[in-house]
C-alpha cells in the first residue's frame, strides 16, 4: 500500500487518528501510543507480497523486519567498538549501505525478481545519520525503540522528510499537554488541507490536462510543454505528500521538518537546493559535502581554494544521482545539479572579490527567471522523458475481424466525446477511412466519454478472394495499430 496515494489509504488513516484525538484531547496521546500506532501501520503498509525471484513470493513486512535487525546490529556494533573514525567507520557505512544498494542491483542482475521496500532509501539515511552521529559523538548510542522508531516512523518512511536522530527523539519521548496537543492539532490540520489541496486538485489537473497531453507529443514545443508541465506536477504532488507526512507528525508529537520553502522564487541554484526537498539536500550537504570540504581543507589536497567545492559538488550530487536509482537519466540529473552549482560556485567567488552590488527589482526578478529555466530542464532529465517513446493517449480493441465484419472501438481520452476517425489497410494498401462514432452503453458505463466510441463495418468484398490478407485498422492519418491488430483473414 502506497501512503497518501489514494483516499483508501486516508480510510484507514482514520483507525488511527481518531483515537489519537480522543487521547490528545486528555492530554494522553503520549509516545506509546505514536509506538503502537506505527507498529500497526506498518504491518499494514507492508503485508503485500513480493518475489524475491519469480515464482518465490514473500510478506514486504519479513523484508521490514530482516532490514531492522541489520541496521540494529550495525548500529549497535559500531557503538560497542567506540564509534572510532577510520576504515571502522567507513566499514559501518558500507554495511548499512549494502541492503539499498542490492534493492537497487538485484532486480538488473535477476530480472522480475524484488528485493527491498517502499522507502527504503528513505529508512536508509536515517541509519547513516545515526552512524554520522556516533561518529561525531554527538549522541549516547540509542536505546533499540529509539532507533527503531526513529527509522520506521510512519508518516515519514516512504518519502520522507528525512528527520534527523537528535531532534526526533526530543520530540518523540515528549510529554504534551492538552494545550500543546492542540497547537500541534492545528499546524496538522493546515497541513493535512494544504496536502489535498496540492496532490489531489492542482497536481491531478495538472496530470490530467497537461502533462499526459504533452507527453502523447514529440515534436519540439511538446517537450518544452512537458518541461514546464513535470516540473510544476512533481512539485505539486511531492509538496502535497510532505505536507500529509508533516501534518500527520505533528499529530504524534514529532515536528517533522519542512521539505519545501517557495522553490521557484530561488535566485540561482545553491538558493533552490535551500528550498527545494530540503530535508534530502541538507543531508548530503553536512553528511557529504561538509565532510569531503573539511578534510580536503585540513590535508591541503588542491591547490585552488575552488576545487575542493568543486570536487565536493560533484560527490554529493553524483551519489544523489545514483541514490534515486542506476539509470542513466538519474545519474546525469545529478552531474548536471553538480555543474550548475560548480558554475554557480565560481561566478559568485568572483563576483564576491570585484564587490557585490545591490540588485535591483528587474535584475532579482530576471535571476528568478533564469534559475527556474534551468531547473526545469534539470526536472525534465529527471523525469527519463527525453528520447523515450511518445505516451499514447487513445485506448482501443478491435474485438473481432471476420469474413462478415469488423467491429470494436477507439477513444481519445484528451478529447473524451468527440469520434476518432479509422484507417482500414490490407497490407501496405490504404483502403477506407470510417469514425468510430456508435454508441455503446458498456463503453459508456466504463467511463469512456459519451460511449459514441464504437465502430462496425461490413467486411470489404475485396478480401473474400481465397488468398490471406492482413489487415490492419489504425488511428486515422498515423501508422498505430489498433489493440489487437494487425490480424490475418482468409475469406472464400
């Protein structure tokens, strides 16, 4: 079950809030609860099956559990031998890190085979931050409810926000009173309206109207379209998830951070990765980015004061890259992030020795808008859309092709009551164009327009020859078959 995907989900969301509610109002909805309610949840989220290899089925949750054990271990043991810098530590990333990396590998080395759950990324760097932390002894080694808490909690697990350890354990083992449970009620509820209002209007117009129009295209002003369309969709429908997991935190007590501040207001691109999925972009700055400067700095590894930055954008970006997954699209969304801030980087440096001048309301406004242009081709390699297929937006069957007739239906569903026009061919020869334009009530009853979808047409004396012909019924003025074509008859 995917979280916040559907009003299923907010279904049986009320399983849990309502109590939580009558417990919050007697100042009673305490960290046991927020325990007990997460356990629940996730038995529930994850006890659909998966292959670990064709034909070998599996409960998600046993994957859950075996993945918590792991972490538990690796953190507990790097705790127990003194969180000590060195090959020790980067042994313990390494450890953490295996169970992502073959739910990442496993399904291209075996085909049709899963390994891994719904957020694991997500779990994932929570355990690094834990791991981050001991190494930085900036926290005691955790209690097991603690940890396992802090990695499961389940408003958050599958896309996050990302929290990071000390801050959640502040708020989770917090006692509120009815006054601080009712503030927090509050902030959940703007929270929870914003999500709707977000993921399930503006997001699914824009999906609906936009974006699958766009992409049916593939001409150049279709890209461009798609461009703008992916990158206001993605934000709308991710902003609108974490505003359901922020709404949802803050009913258990855990102030989960923001995850979106105003992104396409940025005035260049370090200012959007400030605002733009922050809690992630965060992460890798401290955890990687921070970490690479610092020791470049101390052993004096470059000349240049630049390069390190430089090198360290790179790293930081390239990993993002690759944590989102193996493909090449993913990976070179994350070198081009690396190249805009590396630029970004040097045109600032310079501009900071010749003396900054206050800009002026056109030139922050131009900055705006050269920013977004960029990160909207950025979102746009993100999304795989270039160079991959047009995505079809007519649904058809031809149910049956015979010696008598030929008869079926076809539907735009970008322009759901008017008729599509048909092309009948024999082979390579065109013969006929007729509208599939009768009406059917099952057609109408599944939610295909008006149901004036359907054709059928008397079956051409030319084929009632004795020889095998193929034909071929397509959408009118393009060579796309129909489902179900094309089709070989033989007619006496």
């Amino acid at each position: 079950m995917i979280p916040y995907a559907d009003f299923t989900f907010f279904g049986l969301l009320l399983y849990a809030v309502v109590p939580t509610l009558i417990l919050g109002a007697f100042g009673r909805a305490a960290w046991r609860w927020a325990l007990f309610v997460t356990a629940v949840m996730l038995v529930v989220q994850y006890y659909g099956l998966i292959h670990l290899r064709p034909g070998f089925p599996v409960r998600e949750i046993w994957i859950v559990l075996a993945f918590a054990a792991w972490q538990w271990a690796v953190v507990r043991v790097f705790a127990g031998v003194g969180a000590p810098p060195g090959w020790v530590f980067y042994g313990a990333i390494g450890v953490s890190l295996l169970p992502l990396a073959t739910a990442k590998l496993f399904p291209v080395v075996w085909p049709g085979s899963e390994f891994g759950f719904l957020g694991i990324s997500y779990v994932t760097f929570r355990a690094l931050d834990v791991i981050f932390c001991l190494r930085d002894n900036v926290i005691a080694t955790p209690g097991t409810l603690d940890l396992l808490m802090f990695l499961f909690f389940f408003p958050t697990i599958s896309s996050g926000p990302i929290d990071r350890f000390r801050r959640f354990v502040g708020d989770w083992r917090r006692t509120r009173s009815r006054a601080e449970f009712l503030a927090d009620l509050d902030i959940a509820v703007h929270r929870v309206f914003r999500g709707f209002f977000y993921k399930f209007v503006v997001a699914a117009l824009i999906r609906e109207y936009w974006l699958e129009r766009a992409a049916s295209g593939g001409h150049f002003l279709a890209y461009l379209s798609y461009m703008y369309a992916y990158t206001f969709y993605l934000f709308f429908d991710f902003a609108g998830y974490s505003a359901f997991a922020i709404g949802l935190s803050y009913l258990f007590g855990v102030h989960t951070p923001e995850n979106f501040e105003r992104p396409f207001l940025a005035r260049n691109i370090r200012d959007f990765w400030n605002r733009w999925h922050i809690t992630l972009s965060f992460w890798f700055r401290d955890h990687v980015y921070m970490r690479f400067l610092l020791a470049a700095t101390r052993g004096r590894w470059f000349a240049s004061k630049h390069t390190a930055a430089i090198i360290g954008y790179f790293l930081a970006f390239g990993l993002m890259g690759l944590w989102h997954g193996i493909e090449l699209h993913y990976i070179i969304y994350g070198l081009y992030q690396a190249t805009l801030l590396s630029a970004f980087h040097v045109y600032s440096s310079r501009k900071k020795d010749r003396g900054r001048l206050r800009a002026s309301p056109l030139q922050r406004a131009l900055a705006v808008f050269i920013t977004f242009q960029f990160v909207a081709f950025g979102l746009l390699i993100f999304s795989g859309r270039i160079g991959a297929a047009r995505l079809p937006h007519h649904l058809s069957e031809v149910e049956d092709a015979n010696c008598t007739e030929i008869f079926g239906w076809l539907w735009d569903k970008h322009a759901p009551n008017a008729p599509v026009n048909v092309d009948l061919w024999d082979g390579e020869q065109y013969l006929m164009t007729f509208p599939a334009k009768e009406f059917r009530q099952d057609l109408a009853d599944a939610g295909y327009g008006n149901g004036q979808h359907a054709f059928r047409i008397q079956t051409p004396p030319l084929f009632k020859d004795g020889h095998s012909h193929m034909i071929h019924l397509r959408i009118a003025g393009t060579k796309r078959d129909l489902t179900n074509m094309p089709k070989v008859i033989v007619c006496p």
